[in-house]
C-alpha cells in the first residue's frame, strides 16, 4: 500500500473552463463575464504529474491501528480525485505537513 506520508501534499492555482450561468445573455454581459478567469485553488496529495496532466486526490482512507498484516495486500484507496490539465495550471506550491502518530486508548 502506498505510504501517503511519501506523497507531496501541494496546492495548485488554475484557470477553469466555466459557462455562464444563464441560458440566454446579452453581448455585454458575455464580454464581461470572458473578461474575468475562473480562477481554482486546490489542494491535496500529488498522484501524478505529467506533461499532458496533474492529478490530485483530497481524500484518503487511512489504515493507521491495523496490523502490517492486515494492510500488506489493502490497496490505497483515494477519493476526490481531479485531473487538472497541464496548460491550466498557474502554480504549484508544496504544503509541508506537520504528522505525529496519535495515541490510541
């Protein structure tokens, strides 16, 4: 199973392709809404990152309190997962994450 501590945790600003709202809009309000980017900040673990293609997952189930034995053949499972084109992208910026095993009564 793969150690998510292992996994750079980032946040990505990009652009996104959006439409407006309304079914039907005059001119002016169609120059003003292409004149305003649809601007995305997300964050999680950095699953891939490729020339075609970044992928992030927000969440992860975590198995901490079960044996090694239990988890040698667990797979990794991960939700919330976005792919972000490459030509999107702003910015990625590393988050360091501070973890500590908790204690369990």
């Amino acid at each position: 199973m793969q150690d998510m501590s292992k996994v750079p945790f980032v946040e990505v600003v990009w652009h996104d392709a959006a439409d407006h709202s309304g079914a039907w809009v005059d001119y002016d309000q169609a120059i003003k809404f292409a004149s305003k980017p649809m601007r995305i900040v997300s964050r999680g673990w950095l699953i891939h990152k490729g020339k075609g293609y970044t992928v992030l997952s927000a969440d992860y189930i975590d198995y901490d309190g079960y044996s090694e034995e239990e988890n040698k053949d667990r797979p990794r499972v991960l939700s919330r997962v976005t792919k972000i084109p490459t030509p999107w992208i702003q910015r990625i910026s590393e988050i360091v994450v501070a973890t500590r095993k908790r204690s369990r009564r």
